[in-house]
C-alpha cells in the first residue's frame, strides 16, 4: 500500500484535515511514504521502528500512542487498546 499513489493521498488528506487516522503493526510505513509522521508520537511494529524515527517520528515503545488524531499501536497483541483508543477518537 505505502507505493499505491491514492492511498498516499488518503493519508495526507486525513493528516491535514486533522481526520482521525490509526495505524498498527506496518500500517505506519504508509505514513512514512505519505510524509506525515515527522514530529508526530507513533509506535510500530519492531521490524520498522528505525524507519519511522529516519521519518522523523517521536518513536515510543508502548501498546498504544495516542497524538491527537492519530493512534497507533505495535501489533495485534496490542489490539485492545488500539481499539479502545480509536473509539475514543472518534466519539
């Protein structure tokens, strides 16, 4: 997905839109290839966690981040807090 010209362009949209925006396991590498995780808190999958901080991420090793619209989260062991903190964003 991270080379697929329209998903990038939904990324940016969300991002400068301040549209909630959740990422989990690589789902942050499309982030990464959107250009909008620079300056933003995030955590990820291991396995990438040298790509974000490169994008300029604000890399935390935690079950979930939350930077205001956007959530993120390590992997699917994490996934209910993901879930809790992607509810809360969208009330």
């Amino acid at each position: 997905m991270r080379l697929d010209r329209e998903a990038l362009e939904i990324a940016r949209h969300f991002f400068n839109e301040n549209k909630p925006v959740a990422a989990i396991c690589h789902g942050p590498q499309v982030l990464v290839s959107a250009g909008v995780i620079k300056g933003r808190k995030a955590t990820c999958w291991i396995g990438i966690r040298d790509d974000i901080i490169a994008a300029g991420a604000l890399y935390e090793d935690s079950e979930v981040v939350v930077d205001g619209n956007f959530v993120s989260s390590r992997s699917p062991s994490d996934l209910h807090a993901f879930g809790r903190e992607m509810i809360k964003l969208l009330k």
